[in-house]
C-alpha cells in the first residue's frame, strides 16, 4: 500500500509541475511592427513544442503550410506540412538541433516580466541574438534554432528583424499531435515544399531539337523546319496583376558542337494571319517587308492582319555542353549542361488565363542537334500596386525559320533598316519598348565582334541609341568545352560579342516611350550594318513588343 501511495504522489508531482504553455510572437523590421502579419503560435512543455501560427492552428491558412514538432526527449524534430487540402508530408530531423552551437553572453533583461539571458549565433554570416528565460522549466523557441536555450521571448536577426514574444499563457491542454511515425528524406520534404509555392507549367521535357528529314510531329508537340522548332499549345491558369512570371530552358548539347541562337517565343493568333501559318504552310506565306535593298524578309513586322512571334527569351547555346565533356582540359570541369531563368512578369497579359501557342527552337544543321527542357513558373503574390498592361507585338527578325528558308535579319544594309506602323485605337500611358537586339558575322570585321550602334526613332524622331555590347563572355568557359582555343591563349567562348555569349540569355532592354496618343505611330531601328566579305555577310537579330498601360 506504501508503494502505491508513493507512486501516485510521483505522479501527481510530475503532473503538477508539467505546465503547457502558449506564446504569441509578432515580427517587426527596423523597429516597426510588420503590418498584416500573421502571429507566431508556439506551445511548449516539458516534452514537447509545437510552432504553428494563428491561421494555420485556426484553420485559415493559405496552401502550402508548416508546422514544427520538437520532441524533447529524442532532441529531434518533425516538419509537417500540408501541400494542399489532401496532400500532407511530414520529414523528420534527428542532427539539426544537436549541431546548433552559441556565445553565451553576461547580458540580462526583462521580458513580459520574466529574468532572460542572452545567447547569439551566426549563421550564414547572419548574427542572431537570442532572449531567453529559464524561470518557467520549459523551452521552446519560435524557430527550430535556439530550440534548447530555455524559453526565448526574443531573437534579433543582424540587429534589425525583430521576432518577440506579445503574450504568454498557461493552457489545460496541448495541442494534438498527428501521427509522426511516417516521414520522407529531409532534401525531398524541402523540395516539395518548395515547389508547391508556385506553379510550375512544363512545356518541353527533354525535347530533341536538331536537323534531320526524320523529325516528326505528334499529338502534343508540332516540329517544324526540319526538327529545328518545337511548337505546343499550353494552357495558362490566370495570373494576379503584380506577381512574378520566369521561364527556364534547360538545354545541353546532342551532337552539335557549336553556340547557336535560341528562342523561346510566343505565337500571338489574334489576328487573321499568324506566324504558325507560316510554319504550317511555308514561309512564303508570311507577310512581305521590304526597305528597297532587294530582299523580301518574311514574318519580321506586324501589319494589320498579323503579328510576329514575340520573343520570351532569347538564348545562346555553348560550345557543346555535355556532348564534348570528354574533351579534356587541366584544372577545368565542364558543367553537365546550361540553364537559362529569366523574369518575364512584364508579358503577365499575353499569358494570363490563355491557351498560348508556345515554341522553342535552336538554329542548327547536325542531326544530334540539342536536347532543351522548357518550364513556365508562376509566383503569387498577396498584393500589388501594380497597373494592368497593354502589349502590343511590333518586330521580331531572328529568322527563327532559317532551317525552312526565312530569311536572315540583313535589312540594316539599308538607311531604312527596319521600320513598322502601328495605330493605338485609345492613348497608351508610360508606353515602353521591351527589345532585345544580337549582332551576328562570325568572321573578324563580322558584326558579332564589332561594336554597333543602334538607333531607335518613333515618328521619326530618335528616342533612344545605345551600343549592345558583351565583355563578360570569358566567365562561361566551362559550359564550352567544345570551344576552340586559339595561339593567343584565349578560346572563342571568352570574345566579347555584340550582346550575347555562347552558354547565356540575351536580357531585353526597355525604352522609355512616354504617353502616346490614339492614332498611327511608328517605330525605326537603325544599325551601321558591316558590307560582306565574300560569301560572308552581318545580319541582326532584333525583337520588340510594344507596353503601355
């Protein structure tokens, strides 16, 4: 009877001094209190600590959300979350928490009431002080990091982010804990929790794009120019006004050796005629410019029953990626392949809530040609100042069907170069042009090595010139392993370019146009294009959409 007695009176006592705690953190920046923010949640015991926050414990939270259980006596913890409303994983981690290392500081102050310690740490070159009391035989923290300090009220990243304690509270009850015993790795939980805050939309997976008479098309993907130019229909879900569109390729080389120019465009058919006819149909029956230097150029400018393809990014493929790794060079590792990522937000209304046809094509002659992967990614955001956008597709002479007989962006050779009109039914604000100009010769006096002005004029008057230029080509070295090296110690991938690089994206630059009235403008381009040499001549690869609010 004794015994039973003591027993009972140990677990009375243990129960008795096991208190469950909550505690509300609130994070200011710079000394103010973020606005709209949503408080932090930790319950605490002797075992146990959980951190969630006011709307994911409510049930209010947005997908995807966390929460974090420390289990005291293994020292470990698990990350749940859930990805969406079926979709849940939880990962769990028995090293973190063991590693964690701190400065144990003689500072003291108060928080809430309560006597608090200071310890700090860096991590990641970020100094992080932390606040914390040892008075309520608990510990708990609102990260995973300072999880065994004490309790911490307080943590003060590099002196200015701020998470502090508003509140703490006994409580009757814990939270329940879910079920824990099934987990994933940790690196697969943070890529699928990282994932699942943005939408991807894949558009080309491992695509082949190469030169060959056996190249065909099937149900989802259409090829055109002998293999050279992928094209699909892709359905876009809507996209908030302020968020963040990019576009990645993926691309290595599958036999072809040499740095190339890609294109990752729209198909605009909102008018009678579009460039997919041409490619249906034969570049023939693509609209005719001409600037009285007596070449046709097919599909190059809008007129009033067509709009050219607009261009998402324009690419460079390196000297043979992959392929050609073997060719081997002291102190040099080549990379398995290239990516390209590339911010796009500005093309949100040629997207948004559309079914778009989409294409990719890589200029080239070998049967191996390249393999590209192709994604679309959407990044919400919770709200934006910014004003909804008009585009309008203006020019676009990347002959993008060089392999079917498109032809080559020479009308420079002319005083004309290259002009188009266009009308504005109602006046456009803050009108900007988004343009994205290459030079191209690739002999010595060829206009890829020799720098060119470019002039840009709207109704006839120069808006903007500037010289396209590229000196950073050398830090690409290793995506070119098939690059020739020459007696001088450099290799071709380290000459500077006009405006591209082999292994690269060729970034757009935008041109203040103003406010523009209803009515008809146009828009010229002029550059000193260099003469021939022989069977060797210059061309430009210029693109530009019309923006305005």
């Amino acid at each position: 009877m004794k015994k039973l007695l003591f027993l009972a009176f140990l677990i009375l006592s243990a129960n008795s001094f096991s208190q469950n705690y909550k505690i509300t953190y609130l994070k200011s920046s710079n000394g103010t209190l973020i606005e709209g923010q949503d408080p932090i949640w930790v319950f605490t015991c002797s075992d146990i600590t959980q951190i969630s926050s006011q709307s994911i414990f409510n049930g209010k939270a947005d997908f995807p959300n966390e929460i974090i259980f420390v289990d005291r006596k293994t020292n470990s913890f698990n990350q749940v979350a859930d990805l969406d409303a079926t979709k849940k994983i939880n990962s769990k981690d028995s090293i973190s928490l063991g590693k964690q290392t701190f400065e144990y500081l003689d500072e003291t102050k108060k928080i809430l009431g309560y006597n608090c310690k200071k310890a700090k740490t860096i991590v990641n070159s970020n100094t992080i002080e932390f606040w914390y009391t040892d008075e309520l035989k608990v510990k708990g923290s609102p990260t995973v990091l300072g999880q065994n300090l004490g309790l911490v009220l307080e943590m003060v990243r590099n002196g200015n982010f701020v998470i502090a304690a508003t509140k703490v509270e006994k409580i009757k009850m814990f939270p329940t804990v879910p079920d824990l015993s099934k987990s994933i790795d940790v690196l697969t939980y943070k890529d699928l929790l990282w994932k699942s805050r943005f939408t991807t939309i894949s558009v080309f997976k491992d695509q082949v794009i190469n030169f060959s008479d056996r190249s065909k098309s099937n149900d989802s993907i259409m090829r055109f120019a002998n293999g050279t130019i992928a094209v699909r229909k892709v359905k876009i879900p809507e996209i908030k006004v302020g968020s963040q569109i990019f576009m990645d390729v993926t691309e290595q080389s599958n036999g072809d050796a040499y740095d190339r120019t890609g294109s990752f465009f729209i198909i605009p058919t909102d008018k009678a005629a579009s460039f997919l006819d041409g490619l249906k149909n034969g570049v023939k029956t693509l609209p005719i410019y001409t600037n009285g230097n007596g070449k046709e150029y097919q599909g190059v400018v809008a007129t009033e029953n067509y709009n050219p393809v607009v261009e998402l990014m324009r690419f460079y493929t390196p000297f043979g990626v992959k392929q050609y790794n073997t060719l081997q060079l002291k102190d040099k590792t080549w990379a398995e392949n290239v990516l390209y990522r590339q911010d796009v937000s500005d093309l949100r209304s040629l997207l948004s809530n559309q079914e778009v046809w989409i294409g990719i094509n890589i200029g080239n002659y070998d049967k191996g040609g390249h393999k590209v992967s192709a994604n679309i990614t959407i990044h919400n955001e919770e709200e934006s100042k910014v004003n909804p956008t008009q585009i309008i597709p203006l020019f676009c002479t990347n002959n993008i069907m060089e392999m079917a007989g498109q032809e080559y962006g020479t009308m420079f050779s002319s005083d004309k170069g290259l002009e188009v009109t266009f009308h504005l039914d109602k006046p456009m604000k803050n009108c900007r042009l988004r343009y994205i100009t290459t030079g191209h010769g690739g002999w010595e006096n060829g206009d890829e090595f020799v720098p060119k002005k470019n002039t840009i004029l709207l109704d006839g008057k120069e808006s903007f010139n500037f010289t396209p230029w590229r000196q950073d080509c050398g830090s690409y070295r290793l995506s070119n392993p098939a690059s020739g090296n020459f007696p001088n110690g450099l290799s071709s991938s380290d000459y500077s370019r006009a405006n591209w690089c082999p292994g690269t994206v060729t970034n757009p630059i935008f041109i203040d146009l103003g406010n523009l009235e209803a009515g008809t403008h146009s828009i010229q381009i002029k550059i000193p294009q260099g003469l021939p040499e022989g069977s060797s001549f210059s061309s430009w690869n210029v693109s530009g959409v019309l923006i305005g609010e």
